[in-house]
C-alpha cells in the first residue's frame, strides 16, 4: 500500500455495526483509546441498511438483558416525547421486541460513542491485518485520502464479514454445513397507512393477499408471507418481506445485484399493497434501504463453537456474556421457507459463551456479532441485534481486562469478565437468576 497516515490506539474496533458499538462504548468507558472504522456513512449496521428494523430478542423471559441495550433504549424512552417503546412481536415464538425512531437511535448511539472519548472514523475499510507471530501489530485501511496503516495494541473485529480475522487466518465456514446463506433483504416502510384496517384480519402473515398476488404474478413467489409490521410512529408499516435467495453476502457484486433485484420486488409489493390489501390506499413507500441487509456469511472458528444442542439445553455457561431465547429464526437458507421454531421451553433461556467471541490462537484479536463461532441452528438464534450489542460489550471489557492484566484473550480470567459485566447491569449472568 502507498504511505499514508499511521496512526496508534489501544483499541481498534472494526465495524460500527451494533456490536462495533458495544465494543467501542464498552472499552471507550474503560478509559481506553479506541478507534472505531466504520465503511459506510452511518453507524448501526443493519439499523442503517433497514431503516426501522425492530430490536428482537432484548426481552428473553419478558426481562431486558441490560447492560448498554438497557441503556440506550431507557434513554429512547425517557424522550419527551418518547423514542422508543416495547411493544409485542406479531410473529410466531418471538418476545417482545423495541420500536423506536431510526434517526433519533443513531443519534443517540453517536452521542453515547462521543461520551465514551471514541474516535469514529467513517467511510473507512480496514483492509488486511498486519502480523507478527500470533498476535496483529497493525492493520492496514483506507479512506478516501488513500492507504493508510494503524497500529492497536487489541482488535475487535465487528464487521459482519470478519475479513480481517479470515485474513489473519482464523478458519471459518460459510453459511451452513452445505455453504447455504440466509437470505438477504431489502426492506421498506409504507407511511400514512391505517393501522385500524391493516392490522384488522387476524394473520399476521397476510397469507391470503400474499397468494392472491402470486398467483396473478403480481407477486414474487418467495412472498408467501408478508412480514408487515407496526411501525414506531403512528400509522407507519415496516415491511421486511422482500428476501433475495442464494446470494453470497461476502461478495460485492453479489449484494449489488441482489440490492437492485430487491429495489424492484419492493416496488412492486408497495403498489400490491396500495391496490389490494384495505388500509394502504392513502399509503406511499418510504426508507427504502440503501443495500440489502445481509443475514449470514462468515462464522469465524472460535475457541468453543456453541451448538443448537447448548441452546436445546438452555444451557448457562460460565462464561456466558447475555441471555436469549430468540427462537430458530432461519431466513430462506436452502429453500423459500422461513422458520421461527421455539428454540427453549416457554420461561427458559440460554446464555453466549465468552469462548465463542475468541479465536484459538491470535492473541489480541476477539469477534462479535454475526461472525460469532456458532453452528448453523445456533446462528439462527444468537443474531439479534441486543445480543450484538452485548456481545460486543462483552469483547470491550474482555479487552481492558486482557491489556491491564497483561494476558491474551484467550486467558482472560471468565470471573473477572462477568463480575465486570454484571457490574454493567448485564442481567443473568454467572449464575444469577434474569431479574429487573
């Protein structure tokens, strides 16, 4: 690369998705230097890629699982008015989830960066690591002024993709155990529908309209079901319908095609709803997304891979980091069915282990969010955005204990971290019972 900018940090967080954000507030509060690389022009990841995607899984046991998620959204709704509400899930097997406004959350979430001293940089790619032995002593990015190179003493790597740790060579897999990816979505909202006529059949599917449009080939035929769902702001409808199959999330022309096949689905669902189903006369399509939000590419081989089984179980490890229990949320991996199948008896719930966030052998490098170390059946459950947020929060902290005790990742002491989350006001961890 040509000589550029070099710069230095404690701390360089890679990805500003929700766990980037975990991980940079999380080690910026641990009075660490951090450096977060965002490649896009907005924090938030999926937030930003489907404007008014709720927060699914923040409730396991119709209890917050604390900790920064318990923060931001106490700040949403403590706004006059509010910015946010709990609110229930319309789909099959889910809790309840948060709505809030999209604008307002990101704005929120940049406040709560700036707080923590984090220096974010956007529109800036981290492209390769940089190593020596087992450990990264720099890594290489760019922006729009050229190549340029950091030196961190901690990588945390949120990028969704995990470039850098595959790069680094941690092993890793692609979707699932015959390299099937969830498939990816463009979404949208419809604003100024009536909620009173929308809403007013009991399906939340639409499965009846959903046939009467394929049928006729108004329709894609992967649109069996309409995922349509309240909007936060009266009147507002989030429509999460059009998935685009058999699209490897890894590759950019991949996602450029699928995102302009996706432009043309919504358009066509958005005048399918304005023509057919009571409620959307008055309607007209707005937040369309600027890309697809991509579901599933890389899951990074960790030092415990969790299991469907673990979950099966409602397994609490002990050096588990945030409780769930997301059902099996599997979006059209082999074939055009979606599954939401209960992955926990009713009351019960999982907690992620630490293990899974730490690759065997780079010592300075963690993961979080959606390239965590997991089978595909776990994978489908873990994905919530509060689990990323914690999980990030968790490799945040894991970093400051590493750096002060002068140890590896793999060797930070689990005690130590859950007594620190817990600390936080994670709930239901090290054995503690998930209480408010």
């Amino acid at each position: 690369m040509n000589e550029g900018t070099h710069l230095t940090t404690d701390v360089l967080v890679i990805g500003g998705g929700t766990a980037g954000f975990g991980a940079a507030v999380a080690a910026g509060r641990q009075g660490l230097d951090v450096c977060l690389f965002e490649e896009g022009r907005k924090i938030g990841g999926v937030m930003a890629f489907c404007p008014g995607m709720p927060w699914g899984a923040a409730y396991p046991c119709d209890t917050i699982i604390g900790g920064l998620m318990e923060e931001l959204s106490d700040r949403l709704f403590a706004m006059d008015p509010p910015a946010a509400a709990k609110r229930p899930c319309a789909l099959e097997n889910f809790g309840p989830e948060i709505q809030y406004d999209h604008d307002i959350a990101t704005m929120t979430m940049f406040e709560m960066l700036e707080e923590a001293g984090v220096r974010v940089h956007l529109n800036t790619t981290a492209v390769a690591p940089v190593m020596a032995g087992k450990r990264i002593v720099g890594v290489e990015y760019f922006d729009r002024h050229g190549a340029h190179t950091i030196s961190p003493r901690m990588v945390i790597d949120c990028s969704g993709d995990g470039d850098v740790s595959a790069k680094a060579g941690v092993p890793y897999t692609l979707g699932d155990d015959e390299g099937n990816m969830m498939g990816v979505t463009l979404s949208f909202q419809m604003i100024d529908a009536d909620w009173s006529r929308v809403f007013a059949e009991d399906d939340p599917y639409f499965r009846r309209y959903a046939a009467k449009g394929i049928a006729a080939g108004r329709l894609h035929e992967d649109l069996a079901q309409l995922y349509l769902m309240k909007g936060f702001h009266k009147d507002t409808v989030f429509c999460n319908s059009v998935v685009i199959r058999e699209v490897d999330g890894a590759d950019p022309m991949e996602v450029t095609r699928a995102t302009q096949e996706g432009r043309r689905r919504c358009q066509q669902l958005a005048q399918f709803l304005k023509e057919d189903i009571p409620g959307f006369e008055n309607a007209r399509m707005a937040y369309l997304g600027p890309t697809v939000g991509v579901r599933e590419t890389r899951k990074l081989e960790g030092v415990y891979r969790v299991t469907g089984e673990d979950l099966a179980r409602a397994t609490k490890f002990h050096d588990g980091i945030v409780c769930c229990d997301n059902p099996i949320d599997d979006v059209m991996r082999a074939s055009s069915n979606a599954t939401h199948d209960a992955m926990v008896e009713e009351g019960a719930y999982y907690t992620i282990p630490f293990r899974s966030l730490v690759p065997k052998e780079i010592e300075n490098l963690m993961f979080a969010g959606r390239i965590i170390s997991a089978d595909p059946i776990a994978f489908a459950s873990v994905r919530g955005m509060p689990q990323c947020i914690a999980m990030g929060q968790a490799t945040g902290t894991a970093a400051a204990i590493a750096l002060r005790d002068g140890v590896s990742v793999q060797n930070v002491d689990p005690g130590k971290l859950v007594t620190a989350l817990q600390a936080q006001k994670v709930r239901g961890l090290g054995g503690t019972t998930l209480t408010t």
